[in-house]
C-alpha cells in the first residue's frame, strides 16, 4: 500500500481510506508527474492520485455512492491539497 517514496498526501489518503473503509485492497498511485505543469499542478508533486480500493462497504451500493464514501473520507485533502482523484470503487469479488 505504501513504499518509502510515499509523499505525505498520499500516506494520509491511504491511512483515511484504510479507517473509513477497511479495504481488502487499495492501491494509492500518485499520477502527478504525469501532469507537471498543467491546471492544478501545485508544484508539491501531490496533486494528483488514482485510487482503486475494494472494500465491504461498497456492496449493495451504487457507483455514485461509492464516489461519495471516497470523497466524503477525504473531503479536506480534495479541497485544500488533491486536485484530481480518479477512483476505482468495487466490491469484494467485483471484476
């Protein structure tokens, strides 16, 4: 989930999405390299994530519901730190 190279944004993303959610899986990739420069790019080189995280908590729920767990576990960070979060939200056992 987390390796040394792992910034502060992305150790409190992973570390609120772990209490919120208890995930089977998640993965925390952060992607703002990929967009050095452009809208958004603060310059921390935290800026930008992909989250794919599976957990109980999504079962039964849709994928707006699910969006909204993410978000609402990391309210503060997207508005004040994380420009962009992709997210891949599933169930455990969902393809």
């Amino acid at each position: 989930m987390t390796d040394a190279s792992t910034g502060p944004v992305q150790a409190e993303i992973t570390a609120r999405l772990t209490a919120a959610l208890s995930p089977t899986r998640l993965e925390v990739v952060n992607e703002s390299a990929q967009h050095r420069g452009h809208m958004g790019d603060d310059g921390s080189g935290e800026s930008h994530f992909r989250v794919v995280v599976e957990s109980a908590a999504f079962v039964g729920r849709s994928r707006v519901d699910r969006q909204r767990l993410v978000n609402r576990a990391l309210a503060d960070l997207l508005a004040e730190r994380v420009h962009a979060l992709a997210i891949v939200a599933r169930a455990p056992g969902e393809g």
